[in-house]
C-alpha cells in the first residue's frame, strides 16, 4: 500500500511540475516566427504564458551570423510581456533566441526567426549593415551623423 501511495505522489509531481513547466513557455511574437517582413521592426516583443523574468534576448543574422547590438538588460521584476527595441535591420533572416528563468526556478529557452525584405538596409559583404544612400552618393545622416558629399 505504502509502494502504491508512493508511486502515485511521485507521479502526481511528475505531471504538477511538467504542466507548470509547459505554461511558462512562449505564447506568442511580434514577429511571430517565420514572419516575412516588408521592414524592419522597430521592437521584438515576446509574451509568455505566465510571468517570467527574462535573462537573454539576442538577434543574429542567419546569413552572416552576425549579433545585433540590442540594448537587453535581464529582467528583475517578473513579466508575461516584453518588448526589446531594435535598430533597423538589414534585409535577411534573423533568428531570436531568448532565455528566461519561470518562477519554479527552471531556465528555458526558445528561438524564433523571422525575414525582412523590401525596406531593410542592403546588407554587406560581411552582414553588417550598410548606410543608405541618395542618388548623389552623399550618406543620409541620423541622429548626431553628419551628411557626408562626394565632392
């Protein structure tokens, strides 16, 4: 009897645990995974499935592997929603993949990866992001960049 009881408090956990580790998972992305894009988001949002605390959030070109700079800081206050700003990427697949700590202690990660086309930056021999450019080859400036001519 005590071997029966035993078998079933072991299996009960078994199910408790896996059912509360499968509902901190991703619930959803913007862009959702496989997107195609006709440009650039300006923010990667992740939503879960319960409150979490995000500790890893990276963007990697699939073409150059290439790391976009992203200004991530790992969560301290747990969330279901987080939204990451990114710069303007360059056409091509990207892939996110993120990490996060469930309020059980268990670490999960996960990865999505979507495409940008159309309005994107042209992108380099080596990934990396090329400036825009005006017919007269002079360099849009943004932010505190100067504007460059070609004369």
């Amino acid at each position: 009897m005590k071997r029966t009881s035993l078998i079933f408090t072991l299996f009960i956990t078994l199910i408790l645990g896996a059912n509360s580790y499968a509902h901190t998972g991703l619930k959803s992305s913007v862009p959702n995974n496989n997107a195609m894009l006709v440009g650039s988001p300006e923010v990667i949002e992740l939503k879960f499935m319960a409150k979490v605390n995000l500790i890893k959030f990276e963007v990697v070109s699939k073409i150059s592997g290439y790391r976009v700079e992203v200004n991530f800081i790992p969560s301290v206050t747990a969330s279901a929603t987080f939204s990451v700003a990114v710069p303007e990427l360059a056409i091509g697949d990207y892939q996110v993949t993120w990490g996060l700590l469930g309020g059980d202690g268990h670490q999960i990660t996960g990865s999505f990866e979507f495409m940008v086309q159309g309005a994107g930056l042209p992108m380099r021999d080596h990934g990396e992001m090329a400036m825009p450019t005006t017919t007269e080859g002079e360099v849009e400036s943004s932010g505190d960049q100067q504007s460059h001519s070609g004369q």
